[in-house]
C-alpha cells in the first residue's frame, strides 16, 4: 500500500488492478483503497505522463470498481498513450498512481547493412490497440556499497523495457552484483558511464534472455538510467548504465533504451564515476550493488525531480 497524509493522520490508499492485462473493450476491473475515515469527494485523475496535466477525471467510491466505465474513451481514444490513474481525496493526490500502458504491436528494430545504424520498422497500418497493461507506479532503489541511488520509472518512454526491468529487479537479478565498467571521461573530455548488473561481472553476462531495442524519447542526460547491448539491437537484457553527463551520451539517444531518472543519488552516481580503473575500463575495486528494491513510487507530479550532476 501506499502511504499518503490526509488531514493529521497516516493512511493507505491506492488504485489496485485486479488484473494486469486489461484487453480492450473488456471490463477493467480495480479496487480503489480510500483511507478510512476521509469525508468529501474522492476521484480518479487520468493524468499525463510528465506534465502530471489531468487528461480526464470522475468520481468514485471505494471498493471495486470498473476503469472501463468510469473512462470509457480508454478503449475507443485513437491516440493510446501511457496515462497515470491517480486517486484524489478531497482535491489531495493520495498513494501511488496506477500506471495504464497501451499494449501496443510493438515497432521492430534493425540493424541495417552498415552495421552501426539501427532502424525502427512500423507496420504500415499502425500498431495495433490491444488492451490495457496495468501497475502500480514504483521507482527502483539500488543499495550500493558508495551509497543509494533511487529512480523514476518512464513507461511513456520506453513501456516494455520498464515492465521488464522491474521483473528482473523484483526477481533478485541484481543482488551483490558489481560496476563492472566505469568510464570517467571519454576521449573528448566528457564524462560518460557507470555500467553493472551483469550476474557474472565479466561484462558479458545477462538474465538468459533477450528483448528488442525500443525507440525511447527520454534523452540521455545525467541520472539517465538505460539498457546496455551488444551490436545487434536485440541484444537488450539485465546490464545497466547510468549516465554521467548529458554532453557525453546524447549520442545514444535512440540507440540504446533509457527507462528512468535519478531522483535521489546524485552522490552516488559521482563517487562511483570516480573510482580508480585499470584495463577496460574495470574497477581496481568494483562497487557492489548490494541489492535493488522496488518502492511506492509518490502521487504522481509531487516527487522530485530529476537530479542534476552538482546535486550534492
């Protein structure tokens, strides 16, 4: 549950999806957590990714009740995007938003003939509608043996590779894992990336599978954290990087997956960017991500925002 302050005192309260799949034109079951004792109206706010704009809103009660009917432009809207479900309280957001991704007929990526240049193919009817996935919102905490670093999800910005990545985090992927790669400075002077996650801490290990490489519209940018690969755009697994200056990784943009933001860790992020190396880019003494968690993501648009490189 998440926990939210309504009036003096401490409550729960939440959107929970009774299903995760939603298929579209179906009934969209959820219960929605009201904390007990609150009086006046309670909402749920369609909210825009980023903006936190309300996209659509309408009255609820507690209990279960059924998204579908509340919003029913949710199956019939020909612009399905990524919208936060956001419950309100006597005009207060309380609790984490559920997170509504189109399932959509995802684009294909290719590497074309020049071996470096990856393209993203579209069918040419569009992507099919196919329903609702539905989570409530978390933001993913690494314990670090130079500190905790805590990130924003974006499922608007690359949807299957968050969903993925939250699996593997909830799963124990990376537990006593290490930042097998750090690259302080590339050859041009600016700073680059802090690379881990991988099981066997060679910088060729991965979950034992893979899953193509989304056309993501965040940028890379400090705090930036993405999905590292080999060659083939397909090669996406468990490896991450977080990056360490806008200047040194804007090249990666639409190249590599970026799914979240740093919100909390600043510190963390420059301490381990500065460790000694020795051949490869390796450590001399590698931190160790200790362990990674998924927590209550804040009412959607009242967490902080991304963290800056002199954020002390």
């Amino acid at each position: 549950m998440g926990m939210a302050l309504v009036g003096a005192a401490t409550v729960s309260a939440q959107i929970d999806p009774l299903y995760t799949y939603n298929g579209i034109g179906r009934s969209f079951p959820v219960t929605v957590h009201i904390p007990a004792g609150s009086r006046g109206t309670s909402s749920i706010e369609l909210l825009e990714p980023v903006t936190a704009a309300v996209f659509e809103k309408a009255e609820t009660k507690g209990g279960k009740q059924d998204l579908a009917k509340l919003f029913p432009d949710l199956w019939t809207t020909k612009h399905p995007h990524v919208l936060y479900a956001q419950l309100v309280v006597n005009d207060q957001k309380v609790g984490p938003a559920l997170v509504l991704q189109p399932m959509l007929n995802p684009q294909i990526s290719r590497l074309m003939d020049d071996k470096k240049t990856t393209e993203f193919v579209t069918d040419e009817d569009g992507p099919m509608y196919n329903g609702i996935r539905a989570y409530v919102d978390k933001h993913i905490v690494f314990d670090t043996s130079m500190g905790t670093m805590e990130f924003q999800l974006r499922p608007d910005a690359a949807p299957n590779t968050v969903w993925i990545i939250r699996e593997l985090v909830r799963g124990g992927q990376y537990r006593d894992t290490i930042f097998h790669r750090v690259v302080a400075l590339r050859k041009d002077g600016t700073p680059f990336v802090i690379q881990g996650g991988d099981p066997t801490g060679t910088g060729s290990g991965g979950p034992g599978f893979s899953y193509p490489l989304e056309n993501c519209t965040l940028p890379h940018d400090f705090g930036v954290i993405s999905i590292a690969r080999s060659t083939d755009p397909n090669t996406n697994g468990g490896q991450i990087f977080v990056c360490l200056s806008r200047e040194g990784t804007k090249h990666l943009d639409h190249k590599y997956a970026a799914f979240g933001q740093a919100v909390k860790g600043a510190k963390t992020i420059l301490k381990i960017g500065a460790v000694p190396v020795g051949k490869e880019d390796r450590p001399l003494d590698p931190p160790k991500i200790k362990n990674a968690r998924l927590v209550d993501a804040p009412p959607y648009g009242t967490g902080r925002k991304p963290v800056k490189r002199d954020d002390q």
